[in-house]
C-alpha cells in the first residue's frame, strides 16, 4: 500500500514538474501583447529588463557582503595562525595571508566594475 501511494505521489510529482516547465511559454503567448502574438523572446527578454536592477541590487548588498565577510574572517584567522607558525619556528608564510588579503580587496572592489564587465 505505501509503494503504491509512494508511486503515485511521485508521477504527481514529476506532472507538476513538467507543467511548471511549460507553463512559461504559455504564460509568454497569452500575455504577451495582450493578443496572443506568441512573442516569447519578447516576454523573455522583457522579465530579464525587469528583474536585473534587483538582481544587481541583491548581489550588490547581499552576496557581496557575504564573500567579503567570510573572506575577512578567514584572512584575520590565518594572519593568527600565521602568527603562532612564527613564534614557533621563526619563519613568517605570507601566501595564505596575502592570497586572502587579495582576494579579499577584489571583492570589495568588485561592485564597482562587475557589471560592466558582465555588460549589465
């Protein structure tokens, strides 16, 4: 009985997958130009127009912060350990340290030059 209701629940499943798939040029034909003209490159690109400035907007204040925030702790605590490495043998590793340091200086900088690279 479980595999049963197991297997019909994963056809429904896989039904609802595929309808959520094509539902787009559907959506695209009966909205776009309010006619039907069936002009889904149009509608595509129209969504894309629209959603970029936020997708900017959610890179530029959420992800961004994210990397460098994580960078910034992995820099601070391989400068420490760097450190202990020191006093313990003497002889200070600088690439951990400065390979973070630059990854990190690049992704603070990055929202200022990112999107016209990407041409956005």
């Amino acid at each position: 009985m479980k595999k049963k209701i197991l297997k019909i629940f994963s056809v429904a499943g896989i039904v609802m997958i595929m309808l959520s798939c094509f539902s787009m040029t559907v959506f695209a034909n009966a909205g776009a130009g309010g006619g039907g003209s069936g002009d889904v490159a149009g509608a595509i690109e129209n969504t894309w127009n629209t959603a970029s400035e936020q997708i900017k907007q959610v890179v530029d204040n959420v992800v961004f912060p994210v990397i460098d925030l994580i960078l910034a702790v992995f820099f601070f605590a391989k400068l420490g350990l760097a450190y202990f490495d020191y006093r313990k043998s003497g002889h200070f590793e600088w690439t951990a340290p400065a390979v973070l340091f630059a990854c990190l200086v690049f992704t603070l900088t990055a929202p200022l030059y990112i999107w016209g690279i990407i041409g956005m």
